[in-house]
C-alpha cells in the first residue's frame, strides 16, 4: 500500500509522521473514508467539505482542497481495486509536548487501500455511555474516535458489527462509523444533527433520494421500529436484523430495500452527487 505524506507518495513502511505530531500525541486532527469504486472515489466534494468543516471547527488551518485532490488523484491512478477506501487525515503537525499547537505542520496523510462489501445486515448492540450533543467535538469528525473504538469492542464482544449511542437527553443519535434511520408507522425517520450524530454524507443522500425526515426520537424508538438500518460510507445501507436481544419484524423490510435499491442506483449514476 502507498500512502501519501506531505506531499509525497511512499511505501506504507516508509511512510511516517514525526513522533510529536499533535495528531497523534494529542488528537488534534481531522479524518475522512472516502469509498472508492474501480479507483473512483465516491461523493469526493462532499468528503473535502466536510475535512475543511471539521478543521474549522477545531480550529485548525484549512486543508488545501487541491492537494487533497492531487493526492487522491495520485494514489487512486494505476491498479486501483474494484472497492477501495481511502482515509484522508489531516492534523495539527508537530507540536512540543503538550496541548497547545506548534507552528510547524500541518500533516496531511491519504492511504488507499482495498475493501469488501459490508454484509447486507448487521447486529448492533446499544452501549451503557452517551454520545454528548453539547460538546465542543460535536459533529466533528475529529481523530478523537477513542469513545467510537471503545464502544466498537464493546459491540464485537457482543457479537455484533455496530454500536449505538444515544445521546445524553437519552434520543437516539448514532452509531460509532454509521448513522441510523427507522421506519415507524411507515415513516422513515432519522434523528437530527442536534441529537450530536455526525452529518453522515450517506444519511444526507438517503434524507434527499427518499422521503425520509428528521425526527427527534427515543432510544426505544428502535424496539418499535418496523425496521432499522444503518448508513455509511462503506456500508451505503444496511438492514439490521437485531437490536441488543430484539429482532425488528423485518431486515431488510421493504422501506429499507427500497432504501438500497434507490441508493444503489443513484449512486452508480452519480459519481460526485
Ligand atoms: N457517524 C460517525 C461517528 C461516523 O464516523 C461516520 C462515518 N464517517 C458516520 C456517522 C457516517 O458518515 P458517512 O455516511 O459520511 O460515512
């Protein structure tokens, strides 16, 4: 695998950030998975906003979209596999020990590598913590995802690919790489970003190629749902089959397979929606 580094594109080995980058010492950066298809890579505007939004809200400079872009180019040419991911992250740069930021930096890391289509449905877990909607971090894609690893492990010891949080008013919010839609009373529903759920680029092209709509909603909400699933970059949507020790009455149920087969469709026909 390459990965490309300031700039230059090297060998996974070689490829290496200063043991002070405050990235990495401290959780100051930013990240994005882009899904790519053949080497296309999917929604890619959409990705390079949002790495930009989350570097703004931690106050950091701005990525420079045409070398994010130059890479991506870069690293998505030659042999690319039929589904790849990349992860585009970008952090403060090296730093003195410490918390406050450095003047040196920033560093911007794209690696690329293969993937495998997720499973058409999963088993989630709910987890014993609360997502906090009022943080400072809130709805930022920060590489502060220690909670979100945490809950994952607590999820794959239960036998199940995906966790949910609520948040801390006990409202259903997300999932630790997913955001989540239920279908009540034939609704398809899914919660706000003020619930503190990250603005999934997937959750947003379902809200717009469906008629699905924000609702504020009670964890319970997903006992009672007709059917559950879940969205992401990597995932596009995917039924779930059960909730803790609750089955919805149908995974994939027929809002949900409409869900896929539209954005299946769109998607192939849209390369950058
Ligand atoms: N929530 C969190 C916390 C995530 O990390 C992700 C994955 N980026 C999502 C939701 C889903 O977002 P997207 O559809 O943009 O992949």
């Amino acid at each position: 695998m390459m990965i490309w580094v300031n700039g230059r594109l090297r060998e996974a080995a070689e490829a290496t950030v200063s043991a002070l980058d405050h990235g990495l010492t401290v959780g100051d950066g930013v990240f994005e998975t882009v899904k790519t298809v053949d080497g296309r890579p999917f929604a890619l505007d959409r990705h390079v906003e949002r790495l930009a939004r989350s570097a703004r809200g931690l106050g950091l400079p701005e990525p420079d979209a045409a070398e994010v872009r130059r890479a991506v180019a870069e690293i998505t040419a030659g042999d690319p596999p039929p589904l790849g991911r990349l992860r585009i992250t970008f952090t403060g740069g090296v730093s003195p020990l410490g918390s406050e930021r450095g003047r040196e930096g920033p560093t911007l890391l794209v690696a690329h590598d293969r993937t495998t289509r997720r499973p058409d449905s999963a088993a989630v877990v709910t987890v014993p913590w609360t997502r906090n909607e009022n943080g400072a971090l809130t709805g930022l894609k920060t590489t502060s995802y220690g909670e979100n690893v945490l809950a994952l492990a607590h999820a794959h010891a239960r036998d199940a690919s995906e966790a949910l949080f609520a948040n801390t008013r006990g409202r259903l919010c997300e999932g630790t790489g997913s955001n989540v839609f239920v279908v009540i009373d034939g609704e398809l529903l899914t919660p706000p970003l003020d619930s503190g759920c990250l603005a999934g680029i997937t959750r947003r092209l379902v809200l717009e190629w469906t008629g699905a709509r924000e609702a504020d909603l009670p964890l319970k909400a997903l006992r009672e749902a007709d059917e559950v699933f879940l969205t992401s970059t990597l995932r596009d949507v995917q039924a779930v089959h059960r909730i803790d020790d609750h089955e919805p009455p149908a995974a994939p149920g027929p809002v949900t397979t409409r869900a896929m087969t539209t954005f299946a469709e769109r998607a192939a026909a849209e390369e950058n929606p």
